[in-house]
C-alpha cells in the first residue's frame, strides 16, 4: 500500500512492507532502474568528450573534402581563376568553413601541395626533415647499399610527382602573376633542397663518385629529382611516369656514385 508523508521540504512515497512496515522512501517521479536502482546519466566529462571527439571527426572531415576539392579545382581552373566559392561548393561546405579552416585561397594552395608532400592531409613539411613517407618501405639492407637506396629514392621522387604535379603546376603558374605565391614557392623549394641534404647524408663519402662532396652531391639530386624535370619530360616531352622513374634513377646514379 502506498502511503503519502510529507517532510516540510518535499513529497516521499513510501510503500508499506510487511506486518504494517514501510519501505525506503523515494521522491515523487523518481523512476527505478534494475533491482530498484535509480538509472544514473552519462557523467558530463565523458559527454562532453564524445561531443569533442564527434566535433573534431566532423573537422577531419571537413579539412580532407576541402583539400581534395581544391586540387580538383585549381587541376581544373589554375590558381588565379580557381574560386573559394567553387571550392566550397566541391567539398559541400559553406564558404566560411573554408575560411575558418584554411583563412584564404593561398593558404589552402600551400596545404595541398604539403599534403601531397607528406601523404597526410594534416602534415606539414618540417624544415631539415624528409617527409617520413620516403622511407616507411625502405628496406634495411638496401638503406645499406648506396644504388638500393638511391633506386628507392628515384621510386619515391615519381610517387611524389604523380600526387604533387597539380600543386607543382598551380605553384609554377600562380607564381608568375602573384609575388605571395612566388614567395610561397621559394620557401618550398628550400625546404625541399634541405631535405636532399638531409636524405643524401645515408650515402657514405666514400661511395660517391671522386671530387664530389655530400654537399654537392645533395644540389646534383635536387635539381635531377625536380618539379621542373617532371614538368620537362612529363608534361612537354611526354614521358609516362615509369619512364620518368628509370630517367631519374640512372641519371642520379650515374651523377653521384663512383
């Protein structure tokens, strides 16, 4: 039996229990959960991380569609007539999505031609340092050997055309009427120059070809291992990319080792 006690600050029910008894008490409205336990919600701190974690998946999302609609757009258009309009609608985000991710049209040039550097949308080119991809399959033994290891390294440079030949072309052409851009695009080769002298370091002196320093031998790579070979013997000469890996790699070899 259901029995009704006030307590001056609130309403209990209580039932009655045995022999005339009563049960423990609970407030009006409270609903039981199993074995008469009250159901606890979520502690705050785990909902709020979950809204934290689906925010920033949400993010990821946003930054990858945009970064894959823009290389469509400037591959398309060029830099100068490539729009942030049409880049948004491409990526099915609002205008201001890419400005608060991105803050202009320049910006997100420069993050597509890191992302196809690194292979990673949110990874940067770091100065000094070769992107980690180039030697993620870079068997020990062949690191050892100084032709392995400048045969793996021709093999990546055509990788790394094949997903950077729209920014390297956007950067070539959008350089010439934009002074940012062209700025823009010295840094990049320079970061790209030291990550040769970085990279050429794992060959011993002693390999490579008489008279020529680690110094010079990292220059030879960098300018044989270009963006401006790929757009010679690629886009004018008309080399397939196989091609133009067998191209880089017996000149490299035949440029730098004894």
């Amino acid at each position: 039996m259901m029995v009704v006690v006030s307590t001056g600050d609130e309403v209990v029910m209580t039932s009655a229990g045995p022999a005339g008894g009563t049960a423990e008490p609970r407030s009006a409205g409270a609903t039981p959960g199993p074995a008469g336990a009250a159901a606890e919600a979520p502690p705050r701190s785990r909902r709020v991380s979950r809204q934290k974690e689906a925010g920033e998946a949400t993010r990821r999302e946003s930054r990858r569609r945009l970064l894959a609609a823009a290389k469509a757009e400037f591959a398309e258009r060029g830099y100068a007539a490539a729009t942030v309009i049409r880049i948004a609608e491409r990526a099915d985000v609002s205008v201001q999505t890419l400005y608060s991710n991105w803050g202009n049209k320049r910006n997100l040039l420069r993050a597509v031609m890191e992302s196809s550097v690194t292979g990673e949308d949110d990874v940067p080119i770091e100065p000094g340092r070769p992107p980690a991809i180039l030697f993620a399959t870079l068997d020990p033994t062949a690191a050892r050997d100084p032709r392995r290891l400048l045969t793996h390294l021709s093999h990546q440079y055509r990788l790394l055309a094949e997903r950077a030949a729209v920014g390297w072309e956007t950067y070539r052409d959008g350089a010439a009427i934009d002074a940012d851009i062209a700025a823009d695009w010295r840094q990049i080769n320079d970061l790209r120059r030291q990550a040769f002298h970085a990279m050429i370091t794992r060959i011993p002196p002693g390999a490579l070809r008489p008279g020529l320093t680690p110094a010079a031998a990292a220059d030879t790579a960098w300018v044989i291992a270009s963006p401006d070979t790929h757009d010679q013997l690629v886009r004018h000469g008309g080399y397939n990319y196989d091609q133009l890996e067998e191209w880089v790699r017996t000149t490299v070899c035949a440029a730098l080792l004894g």
